[in-house]
C-alpha cells in the first residue's frame, strides 16, 4: 500500500498515525484494491487513488482530548487544505453518543457544516452503537 499513501497525520496529541489494531489497514486496503483475491488473480495490483490517513481515536477507540467532532473537523480542514482531498471515508460510532432514531446532532452537523463549506463527501460507516 506503500506507494497509494500519500500522508497520514494524527490529530491526538503525543499518538503517531500509525493504528496499533490493523483497522485502519484492513479499511485502506478494501478501499484501494477492493477484493485483493481478485486483484491478484488478475495480475493488476494498482491503485487508482491515493490515499490520506487521519488518526481521531486511540488505541482503546478513545478520544479524551475534547469533543471528536473537533478533531474531524480539524483532519478533513487539513487535509482538505494541504492536498485538496474531496471525499472522506469516515468509520466512526461513538458509545457516548449512540443514534436513537431521533433528531440528530453533534457529528452530523458537523459533516453538515464541512460539506457545505468545503464542498467535501463523507462515505460514513458506524458500528453498531446502540444505548
């Protein structure tokens, strides 16, 4: 994956970008080869993206550092300013604040208000969060 990175910067202070779970490895890799099996067989193991990495959680799938939606905000303003990056792939749920099938807040209004200012898309992806 090597030559689809085009940088990966962490927005937790005193963390690299580096992902000691391997998820963010696994998503990248999905994301830049889709099936792999496939890509192999047929002798074609190019991407056609290049790739950008921003840390938001720590190694416990935490953010102490204040509210997440700060620390997106930040990651897709950067890399949105240093490399013009356009579409954001986003896989993120927060026990904290799980959806209840009502009004929605905090991290949608975010990605609300970054869409519309920066003319960005966000592929969201949570897991199964519920109260």
């Amino acid at each position: 994956m090597a030559p689809a990175v085009g940088d990966a910067e962490s927005c937790l202070p005193g963390k690299g970008p580096e992902d000691e779970h391997g998820h963010g490895t696994l998503i990248a890799g999905l994301t830049l080869y889709g099936d792999l099996e496939s890509t192999l067989r047929d002798g074609n193991l190019t991407s056609r993206l290049r790739l950008f990495s921003g840390r938001i959680l720590d190694e416990n799938n935490q953010n102490e550092t204040g509210f997440v939606e700060n620390q997106i905000s930040e990651a897709v303003r950067y890399f949105n300013g240093e490399y013009g990056c356009r579409i954001f792939k986003l896989s993120f749920g927060d026990k904290n604040k799980p959806y209840l099938g009502k009004h929605v807040k905090g991290l949608s209004y975010t990605l609300d208000v970054l869409s519309r200012k920066l003319n960005v898309i966000f592929i969201v992806s949570a897991g199964n969060i519920t109260a």
